[in-house]
C-alpha cells in the first residue's frame, strides 16, 4: 500500500465511512467494493449500475444514443448524490476520476483508494467482457493491450491524486482492513 499524493485533510468520520475505489476497468472494484462494504457493514454501491438505472439503458447504450459527455454528465450527478450518505463504498467506473473535477470532489467528501493492476491482468480479464463495455467493445485483443496502456497513461494523474494507492499481487483484504482499522 502507498499512500497517494493527495493533499486534502480527511478527518477519522469520513475515512472509516466514504470510500471511492477507482482504477481502471477490469481492476476488480466492483469485487472489493462488496467485500470491504461487508467488512466494515455499510451499503455496496456500482456507480455504473446506479447510472444504468437512473438512465434506464445500459452503459453501451447511453454511449451509442446520447454519447460519452452525456454520459459523463449523469456519472457526475450520481456521484454527488452520495453526499447525503454518510457510509459507503463506492466502485466508480474508471474514467469517473478524470471528468467534472470528480477526483476532487471524492478526495474532499471520503477516501479515494486506487486499485492498479498490471495491464495484462487487465487484457485477461476484459477479453469476454467486451461487448458490455463499450470503449473497448469493437477492439481486438491486440489492440485492447494498446488501448489499455494509452488510457492509463491518460488517467495516471487523476489515479495519482487517490489517498491510497494498491498495486497488483499485493492487493488482498488485509490491504484495506490496515486502513479501515
């Protein structure tokens, strides 16, 4: 575990009860999200389910019918509707950092933790999810690979600014009980 970069103050309430996990797709938040919520007994949230529900489409679809701004602006209005709760963990989808002043936004409201796992791990996990994601949908497995290093160079800066960062093998629930404990 690395502590990030960021400079924002966090006081004891909000570290224990408002965590963001970002990273890039395929990294597992959405697995963590479920099991460090069942650890510390606070709600589990997807923010890309919660848009998928609140849009009635899937992510695919609002990319295709309303574009990725569109998209974005939905992303932004869910996440700030999770300022009126007070214990969660939240699975963010892994551009939610980079638009909206968002990575700001959930440094101030909670604890951001990075989940980073090596490209490859990425490439391996995604291959059969494709279809339902829709920046990567039409790629081959080749140029998954290419995508998936472009794209975290883009979103390193954002991820950076995480209070905590975990990296690869070394990522296991021990890893998010040392800074929930």
């Amino acid at each position: 575990m690395n502590k990030g970069t960021s400079n924002n103050s966090i006081d004891n309430t909000s570290t224990h009860s408002r965590i963001f996990l970002i990273g890039m797709m395929g990294t597992g938040k959405s697995f963590w999200c479920k099991k460090l919520a069942k650890k510390i007994k606070c709600g589990a949230y997807d923010l890309d389910f919660l848009v998928e529900t609140m849009e009635e489409k899937t992510i695919a679809e609002i990319f295709a019918e309303d574009g990725e701004a569109y998209f974005r602006k939905a992303e932004t209005k869910m996440l700030h509707n999770f300022i009126q709760k007070k214990s969660f963990v939240l699975a963010t989808g892994g551009g939610t950092p980079c638009f909206n002043d968002n990575m700001q936004w959930m440094n101030a409201h909670g604890v951001t933790i990075w989940i980073d796992e090596p490209i490859p791990i990425l490439v391996q996990r995604l291959q059969a999810e494709k279809e339902h994601r829709p920046l990567i949908a039409s790629l081959s497995d080749d140029a998954l690979e290419t995508f998936l290093t472009k794209k975290l160079e883009e979103r390193k800066p954002f991820y950076a600014q995480a209070t905590y960062h975990f990296k690869g093998p070394d990522i296991s629930e021990r890893s998010f009980t040392n800074i929930i404990a």
